[in-house]
C-alpha cells in the first residue's frame, strides 16, 4: 500500500536526497515538503529543487492532512515542531536529525505514547549493522589477556555543527554496555595526559571537506589489532535508510522504534 509521505527540511542537502529518491520509490506518494517559513524557496517545485523532474509539489511551510508517515532531516531547533505536528495528524514519523539533546529525546518517547516514530542517530544500514559488530566485538573480547583499548574516530564534512556525531555516541555507548566495569568517556588527548586508563573510550572528531560521514572503530590489544570502519560515498544510504524506516513504519502501534527495528536486528 502506497504511503502518503511528507518530507521536513526538504530544501536541505539530506531533505533533497530523500526528496528525490522517493519520487521513484514506488513505496510512497510524496504529498508535501515543508520548510521553515522565512526559506527562500518556498512555493518552488521540489522535484526541480532535488535535481530530478518537477513533482508538482511546491515547497512550502504548510502541512496537508491525511498524512501517513512524515521524514524529517533538518535542525534540532525545529524538531519538537515537526513532532507536534506529527501528534496533531496522527501520522508516523521518522527523525533523522540528529544531534538531539536529552530533553528532546525525552519528548520523542512521550509523544510516541501515541505516534510510531523511528528515531536513531543514523539512518545508514550499514551503520546499524557495524553497531552490532561493535557489540559483539566488545562482549567477545572482555576477556582478552592484557583487555582491550576502544577508540573511535569519526569524520564528517565542515558544515556539521555537532561533535563527536551522533552516531559515535551511539557506538560508544553500546560499547560501554558491554564491558564489566563502567567505561570512561575521553574527548580527545591533550598535554601530559598520563597512562591510558584500562576502561576509556576515546572520541577522536575530524572535520574536513565534504566527507558525508566516516567511523571507524579500533579495538587495540597487545599484539594484534581489530578494526570496524563504516563510510559513506554519498548522502544517498542516509536517505535510502530514512525511506526503509518509513516504510517500516506503516501499520506499526505507537512506540519509538530504533534502526535495530527496522532491521529485524533488536
């Protein structure tokens, strides 16, 4: 069944990806895209915006009833936005955004006491699928002679606005959970910073060009070394995972759903 899809932050560089894979994804009617009010572009036919052929949807601040599911990639600021829009029309709701605070997660799972909602530090499937990896690496090696030093290294392009990302977050604490003693959480190395302590997990943010997501995941022991490293060429698997989830969504009961979900991997 054909799902009635809205698009927020469409006029943004992740909203014209999915913008564009949708209009051949026969999963979905693409109804709306909407943006903040004050944006240059609105009454603009989306499609000619995304670079593919005009879709006779214009962008717009507006939107429509009847909704079934509704994508956001856009800003932290305007996520609670969308949510109450999405709690007003009674329709599924992906959040790709990322770089949320705890308040605003705290929000996401009350309102998905009424909304299905998928939200997840990154929509990428082979992200999610590395995250599993990471566990199940971790859990395997706790044990090793001499333990293991975990570090991640994540890179991105010079316009994203949060460090470390989302999505290396998100692999340390998986990570974490799998250890025996608590972890420390280590931001970068500075100055005399003294031995290594046995349980950190560093973070390591690199910002260069228009590098649209890299991680790599070091598991350092003595003698030998394991590395997990996820990246993408383009923004497109971003997009691709966002449509996945909404699709994913149609049917499901309220509740907020991770990419593990959508994956069958939880």
């Amino acid at each position: 069944m054909t799902q009635l899809l809205a698009v927020h932050g469409a006029a943004g560089r992740m909203g014209r990806r999915v913008v564009a894979l949708a209009t051949t994804d026969p999963r979905f009617d693409l109804v709306a895209a909407v943006e903040h009010p004050a944006h240059s572009s609105l009454g603009q036919d989306v499609g000619s915006l995304a670079g593919v052929d005009p879709t006779g949807v214009p962008l717009s601040s507006e939107w429509p009833e009847g909704l079934d599911v509704a994508i956001d990639f856009s800003l932290p600021d305007a996520v609670d936005g969308v949510t109450a829009e999405c709690l007003r029309l009674e329709c599924g709701l992906v959040v790709a955004t990322t770089g949320l605070e705890a308040e605003q997660k705290s929000r996401l799972e009350q309102a998905s006491r009424h909304i299905p909602i998928v939200w997840a530090p990154s929509m990428s499937m082979a992200v999610n699928l590395t995250m599993r990896l990471a566990e199940q690496a971790t859990a395997a090696l706790q044990d090793v002679n001499g333990g293991i030093d975990v570090e991640i290294i994540e890179r991105h392009h010079r316009f994203k606005e949060d460090a470390p990302s989302g999505t290396a977050l998100k692999f340390g604490e998986l990570i974490a959970a799998q250890m025996k003693q608590p972890a420390q959480h280590v931001h970068g190395r500075e100055g005399k910073t003294g031995q290594r302590g046995r349980n950190e997990i560093g973070y390591h943010a690199v910002r260069v060009g228009d590098n649209p997501g890299e991680h790599t995941i070091v598991f350092g022991m003595l003698g030998e070394t394991l590395e997990l490293r996820v990246a993408a060429s383009n923004r497109d698997s971003y997009a691709a995972g966002a449509l996945a989830a909404a699709a994913w969504l149609a049917g499901k009961p309220p509740g907020l759903y991770s990419m593990f979900d959508v994956l069958g991997m939880s």
